[in-house]
C-alpha cells in the first residue's frame, strides 16, 4: 500500500492513487490511505475522495471490514469481523447490519436471520455453540435482540445464509 500525506485531505489524494485494477461501477480509482487513528482503507474511490466500491478498512482495534462501500459507508455486501471474535456476514445499509446476515458472537452462539439498523429485527434463527436451538427452540419474530414470537422461518435462514455465502465469496476475489 502507498502511503500519503496524511495532512492532505482524501480528495486532493484520489488523483495520486495508482489504478492497480479495474474499478466497480461508480468508482474512479483504486489506492489505499492511513488515516491519522491508524484505521487503514484499501480499496476503490468515487471522485469525491470517498470510499466507494469493494474495499478493506482495518481499525487500530484489529476490528476489520471487507466489502461494499457506497459514498464512505459500509452499504451491500459485507464482512465484519470484531476485535472480540465475533463476526458478521451479510447485507449493511448505511454503515449497519441491514437486511439478512450472519451474527457469530464471540462465546460461538450464531444468528442466522434479519436485522435492522445493527440489530437482531426481524425472523430469524439461534444456535448455541453447542449446535442447539435452545429448548423452546429460539426461531422465530426478534425485535431489539429478543424473541417476541415463534414461528418456523426456514426460507429465512436460507436467504441468510445465501447472503452470507455471497459476502464472503466477494471479499475471497474482490476484483
């Protein structure tokens, strides 16, 4: 990775990154920057300085994000993965799990389902680390992280885990 001047601003920069690929539809250019906090971004530029595209941002926590950027938010598809060990895998919108994805807690629990603004919202399935469901089985209708309804969802959890297979699929070949 290049590094440049930090004190410039992105936009003055977006010009001196190397093309080192072909940008997506959107972008203008591909480079990386290190930002004052050490968060690290590699990955493609609109013509406004923002990260847009497919891209790779590292935060000096080791907390790292791999995927979609529209207009320098997390937006699509993508993969979090926490300091912590926990993780996740699927849609963002606007910088926050949205849409169906993959939530693994660091103690091994896993949800499989829909969320809303970065929270557990919508149905939805829980497996413990030992591959139970909890007894009554935790699937069903979550709002705010708690299970307000149960109700079988398998088509969910199928779409889930499409969207998780996909996010992960762009970050193993972004370009």
């Amino acid at each position: 990775m290049d590094e440049y001047d930090e004190r410039a601003s992105v936009a003055s920069n977006v010009g001196r990154m190397p093309a080192e690929s072909s940008p997506s539809r959107g972008a203008v250019k591909v480079g990386g920057w290190r930002y004052e906090d050490s968060t690290r971004y590699i990955g493609e530029w609109n013509q406004r300085g923002q990260k847009h595209g497919l891209g790779h941002l590292q935060f000096a926590d080791g907390t790292r994000y791999d995927g979609q950027f529209v207009e320098g938010v997390s937006h699509g598809l993508g993969c979090l993965w926490f300091a912590d060990g926990a993780k996740y895998e699927g849609e963002f919108m606007n910088g926050w799990f949205h849409g169906h994805g993959i939530f693994w807690r660091a103690d091994g629990m896993k949800f499989e389902g829909e969320f809303r603004g970065g929270k557990i919202w919508g149905l939805g399935l829980i497996t413990y680390q030992d591959f139970t469901h909890g007894f009554p089985r935790n699937e069903g209708y979550f709002q705010d992280c708690r299970l307000l309804r149960k109700r079988r969802c398998p088509e969910v959890v199928q779409k889930a885990q499409k969207c998780a297979l996909m996010a992960r699929s762009q970050v193993d070949h972004p370009y």
